[in-house]
C-alpha cells in the first residue's frame, strides 16, 4: 500500500512549509486567545466603582441582592446584576415660596431650606420612586401648614419654635424612605406693602413715646436738683452773683457780637430797701422842724 504523503501549507516568503498539526495548533491558540480577550472583556463590563461619598444598591434579575456595596470597586454579573448608586452626601433643598394667611389674619410670602441625607440606600430606591422631588412636595405643604397655625410675630421674632415643628412635620414620612433630616430653617418672610408700612409707624410712634418719657425724665431729674441748688443759694447771696459770673463767661465764650447781661434782683431789692427806709425817714420827721405860720389877729365884730 501506497503511504499517504503528509499536507503542507505555506509559510513565510522562504518558501518552507509547516504541517497541518502544527497549522491547526496555532489556529486553536489563536482562537482560544481571542476567547480569554472577550472574556476579559466581558467580566470588565461587570466592574463597578463606587465613589466614597456614594452607596450602591445591587439588583440580580430584579431583586435586592446582597448588601450595599461600599466605597472601592464592586464585580457585578455582567447582564445579570444591576447597581444603582445612591448619593449619601448632605443635599440642600431650597423649598419655593409660599403663600398663606396667618392665624391673626395676615398674608405672607415664606420660604424656606431643608437640609436631609440618606441613610438607607435601600428604601431610598425601593420605597420611593424619587425621594428628593418627594422631600419637596412634603416641605411646601408642611410649610403652608405652619403658616396658617402661626401668628406674624412668631415668624419674625419666634422662629426656633416653627423650625422644630416644621422638622417634625418632614421626620414622619422621610423615615419611611431611608432619609434623615438634619434640620430645617425659614429664610425670608415677605409682608405685604401695607404691613410694612403699617408696622414702621407703629415702630416711629413707640420711638416717640420712650424719647418723651427720657426727655420729662431728665426734665423732672433737672427741676429736682435745680430745686436743691436754689435751696442751697438762698441763705448765701453771694453763690448766686458767682453763678450769674460763671454764666456770663460761658456766653462770652460763644463770640457773640450781642451780649445780653441780666440785671441782679439782688440789686433792685436793694434799691427797694432804700427807697422804703427813705420814705419812712421823711414820714417820721418832727413837726416843729417845719417854719412857723403868723398868727392874723382877730377883729371884734361891732355891736
């Protein structure tokens, strides 16, 4: 029988040929190469990377599976497994302003801010659909609740009091969905133009009132010791000539071109006094100082 001759296959310029054992080996690693790439490539696809700030939530066919991937890197079941990663860090949620009539009848404008976290990332996805727009929606209408329960003065001056009624008000619901909140504060109260200028007059008259109890204070407190210092000058008439002194150096300085000088009553009632002792003088001076009258002699009448 006749050998049967062995395939040889081309290889290179030179000419030379290789066996087809050999031919099929290199097709076999050439192939299984290109499978472990693909693999690799595969299971790449699969790895996740979680961020320090953020928690991730597997889901294998639909289902939580396992626990919350941490921060670092996470292998997932390519096609199989689902992560969804869940932001842990502080959010800062204006809430838009809101209008509302106060317990005292009043008309407002209020905004306010919440500040809230999650804590399990778990309900944060499963329990609600997006817990943020729902943090919202519970703030504006908590908010217009604690309007209508409030007076206007508590929320210019008292608002430590709303603040933990309205962090009670959000607390109930945001458990249910894995949030904290860590605390809630109103920003702004908007009063109507007529308010406003309701309360400045109220403000200018209470202003008016306490200048003028200073004022009559201080007048009555400067009659009273006017009242001892006029007590003190009466028995020394000489303190009252050193203060009319005293008062015109002090008008003097002023540079005045007019000098207005008081005249001393102490002086007029000198003049007085004198006037009186001289008129009593005169009156007590004795007759027969004055010139004596001649006598007319009498003429007898005839018979």
């Amino acid at each position: 029988m006749r050998r049967p001759r062995a395939h040889t296959v081309p290889h290179g310029h030179g000419g030379g040929a290789l066996p087809a054992d050999d031919g099929e080996r290199v097709t076999y690693v050439v192939y299984l190469a290109l499978v472990v790439v693909l693999g690799a490539l595969w299971l790449a696809t699969g790895v996740r990377v979680v961020q320090q700030y953020e928690r991730g939530v597997v889901f294998r066919l639909g289902r939580v599976h396992g626990q919350v991937r941490g921060p670092g890197p996470a292998v997932l079941v390519p096609v199989v497994d689902r992560m969804r990663k869940v932001n842990v860090q502080v959010i800062t949620m204006p809430v838009p302003a809101q209008e509302g009539i106060t317990r005292d009848n009043v008309s407002v404008r209020v905004d306010a801010v919440v500040y809230f976290r999650v804590v399990d990332p778990v309900r944060a996805t499963v329990d609600v659909q997006n817990y943020a727009f729902a943090m919202s929606q519970v703030a504006q209408t908590s908010l217009r609740s604690i309007i209508g329960k409030s007076e206007l003065d508590d929320l210019l001056s008292g608002r430590e009091n709303l603040h933990r009624g309205l962090e009670l008000m959000l607390e109930s619901p945001a458990l249910g969905w894995g949030v904290h909140i860590d605390r809630v504060e109103i920003k702004d109260v908007a009063l109507p133009d007529s308010m406003k200028r309701s309360m400045a007059r109220q403000a200018e008259a209470d202003r008016e009132r306490r200048a003028r109890i200073i004022t009559a204070d201080g007048e009555f407190q400067a009659a009273a010791k006017l009242s001892e210092a006029a007590s003190m000058m009466e028995g020394t008439p000489a303190a009252m000539q050193l203060r009319l002194l005293q008062t015109v150096v002090e008008v003097a300085a002023e540079k005045n071109s007019t000098l207005v000088l008081p005249f001393p009553v102490e002086l007029l009632r000198f003049f007085d006094s004198t006037a009186a002792r001289a008129a009593a003088a005169v009156v007590e001076t004795p007759a027969e100082d004055a010139p004596a009258r001649p006598q007319v002699p009498q003429q007898a009448d005839p018979v």
